[in-house]
C-alpha cells in the first residue's frame, strides 16, 4: 500500500516540476522560427534532467511519461505566450 502511495506521491509532486520546467526552457529557447528545433530542445533538456535525477534518486515515473507531459506542456506554453503577446512574430513584407 505505502508503495502505491510513494507512486502516487511522485507524480503529483513531477508533474507540476516538469510543466515548470518547460514553461521557464520554451522562454529561454525563443528565437524566431524553426519552432520544431526548440521544441526538441526543450524535449532533449527534459530528457536530460530526467535521466541525471533517476542516477541520483529512485523514481517509479517512467520518462514517457515524462516526455508526454513536456509536450503537452510545450504546447500549452507557446500558445499561452503567443496570446498574452510574449512571443511576437516579425512583420513580414515590409
């Protein structure tokens, strides 16, 4: 039972850390265009942070999971950005 609820525990506590986490690497990733590289920039920094933390500490969240969360997260973030104006596309044909 205790072991269920330690699996519970870390992935109530990992997933808010990881959309966190995403939300500060899309701001620190923005240029413009080529939206496809810095999403896998994003993906590869999880992927990164997730295997250096299970070589320190035991987690049962598996990294797809992980993963998954991160897109979804990318997603969320760019299109929260592009709403309130924080990523603003150059004009085009000047």
């Amino acid at each position: 039972m205790f072991a269920n609820v330690n699996r519970a525990l870390q992935y109530l506590a990992l997933t808010p850390a990881v959309v966190q986490l995403v939300f500060v690497l899309v701001q620190l990733f923005e240029t413009e265009g080529n939206g496809e590289a810095k999403k896998k920039a994003v993906l590869d920094t999880i992927e990164m942070v997730y295997t250096q933390t299970i070589a320190v500490v035991s987690l049962t969240v598996g990294k797809e999971y992980v993963l998954r969360v991160a897109e979804a997260a990318i997603t969320i973030a760019v299109n929260f950005y592009n709403l309130v104006g924080l990523f603003k596309k150059a004009p085009t044909g000047a």
